[in-house]
C-alpha cells in the first residue's frame, strides 16, 4: 500500500528570504531600468527647487502662542518647519537617499532655489505633493508587481491599474488618518482623567509604552499592505488582512526578511554618507542606493507571492470544514 505523497512532494516550500533577495536582484540585474524611476526622484529632490513651508509653523505658532495653550513652546516648530523641503514628500512610497539622509546632507553643486509660498500656497502645495507622491509611489510599485507576475507592460492596462491601486492607496490611508484621529481623542480624554486623579505620570508612562509597542505591531502586521494591493488587487481592509495573514503563517520568515529589510534600508544610506560629501560622487550614491532599494522592493513582492498562497488556501481549507459541519 503506497503511502501518502508527503507535503514537501505535493507542494513546493517557499524559498528562504536568502533566496528570494537573490532571484529579485536576478531580475533587477535583467532589467536595471526598472531602478530609474528612483534615480529621476533622487535627481529632483537634490537638484530641483526647495519649497520651504515656513508659513505652516508661524501660522501653527501664532494659533500656539493664544491663551488657551499657554505654556507651550512653539519655537520647535517653526525651526522644524523652515528646515523642511516639502518636495521629500514624493518620496513616501519611494525608497530615496535624498529623503532619508535629508536634502542639505547632500553636497551640491550649486545653490539651490528656494520657494516660499504663503499659507493658504503651502498647504495646497503640501496636499498636491502627497497626492502626487501616492500617485507615483503606487505606479512604482505597480511595474515592478507587473513585472514579478511575468506580464508585459501594456500601457492602457498598465494605467488602469496604477489609477485603482492609488486610488485603493489613499483609501487605505485616510482609513488610517481616522483611525489616528480616534485614538488621539481616547488617548487625549484617558490622560485627562489619570491627571484628575493624580495618576497623570503612571498613565502617561503606561501610554508611552503601549503605543511603541502598538507602533512596533502595526509596522510588522502592515509591511506587506502595498504588495498586496499591486500583486492581489486587493482593497484597503483585505490587503490588511493579507498581510496579517503572511505574519502569522509565516511568522519566522516574515520575520527575517523585515529584519533584512531594515538592516539594508536603515544602514545603506549612512554607508553611502561619505559618498555624499561631495558632489561629484553623489551621484554614485544615488544609483547605488536607486539599485538596492529597487531590488529590495522586487524581494518584498517575490516574499508575498510565494506566502500569499498558503494564506489563500488555509482560508479555503478552513471555508471547507465549515460547509461540510452543515
């Protein structure tokens, strides 16, 4: 009597996050384009316009500086503020060394020019940019999803699946922003009555924690929420669905590779710090980093196609067992 085929025999196991980093630089190598839209946004953010939104902090500062919110400082926030390019935020979704080191960490090569807007310009600025950084970052990683699929990059098809996955991006965070809005409230209400009570250090203290592990949770049970909207067409709650989903069958993996993940991203912008003293290297820098970060987002997609199928059978196993209870 011939034994049951063993499960290594019925269904391949995923490759290890080894593996997967290195058939996505595989592609990247055959493909080294695909880095370009990284390397232009770099170029932009380095060379281009500063647009400084200084009139957002003295606007904030002045509503600070009334009588009902005595006390507090709003110096920081004006020095933040005038500090700020408001171009990085193209770079949201997109990995960018300009971003990530800061615009005036970068040598350059001339003076850059400097817009100030006045109030009502800035914010208009601000929320155009964010919408265009969406818009650009969900395009990104609608190619490289296209190309970790095998399909040819048809340009109507294309399009229409960059507008849906940005218009499924922004879905998703302004369900955030009002989910933010919500705890802030009940945060904001439970520290007023712990310091009613006397117990405003214990409370705050207690918060401070809560929320850095709450951070640390919702960072590792989202990181796979983009791959899931380019690769499964997935909407904003079943792409967070999806990702929990690969977390918690594929907790040790997942694991690892989000270890790697920010091992590289966090530590390959300061090893390329001293090619940026200088202007003359920085661009070395910039497609250096263009190539690392772009393979790394090709692993990311690899790592959620090859688990996506576990969680998607396990939901169809568990379905089944239900119907045949009935």
């Amino acid at each position: 009597m011939k034994s049951a085929p063993s499960r290594s025999l019925r269904e391949p196991a995923p490759a290890g996050v080894i593996d997967t980093i290195g058939t996505a630089f595989t592609i990247l190598n055959h493909r080294p384009y695909l880095a370009l839209m990284v390397v232009a946004l770099d170029l932009l953010l380095w060379l281009g316009p500063r647009i400084s939104v200084n009139e957002i902090g003295r606007a904030v500062n002045q509503m600070l500086s009334r009588p009902e919110f005595a006390g507090q400082s709003p110096a920081p926030v004006a020095m933040l503020s005038a500090d700020f390019d408001a171009v990085v935020i193209l770079a949201s979704l997109i990995p960018s060394l300009v971003a990530a080191l800061g615009p005036d960490n970068i040598a350059l090569p001339y003076q850059p020019l400097v817009l100030q807007p006045m109030l009502a310009a800035s914010i208009g600025v601000v929320f155009a940019l964010f919408l265009a950084s969406i818009g650009l970052g969900m395009s990104y990683w609608t190619i490289l999803a296209y190309v970790v699929r095998g399909e040819r990059l048809r340009r109507a098809q294309l399009f229409r699946s960059m507008l849906r996955n940005t218009l499924v991006m922004l879905a998703y965070l302004g369900l955030l922003a009002l989910a933010a809005v919500g705890l802030s409230f009940l945060a904001g209400f439970t520290v007023f009555g712990a310091t009613l009570l006397g117990l405003g250090d214990i409370v705050l203290v207690l918060f401070t924690i809560a929320t850095t592990v709450l951070a640390i949770l919702f960072y590792i049970g989202t990181f796979f929420v983009e791959d899931a909207i380019v690769l499964s067409g997935a909407g904003p709650f079943r792409a967070v669905i999806y990702s929990l989903g690969i977390c918690r069958i594929t907790f040790w993996p997942t694991m690892r590779f989000i270890a790697a993940s920010l091992v590289v991203q966090l530590g390959l912008p300061l090893a390329l710090r001293v090619f940026t003293q200088n202007a003359v290297a920085v661009p070395f820098a910039l497609v250096s980093h263009s190539y690392v970060a772009t393979g790394l987002v090709l692993a990311s997609l690899l790592f959620y196609r090859e688990r996506i199928v576990l969680v998607l059978r396990q939901g169809a196993n568990a379905k089944r067992e239900e119907e045949s209870r009935r």
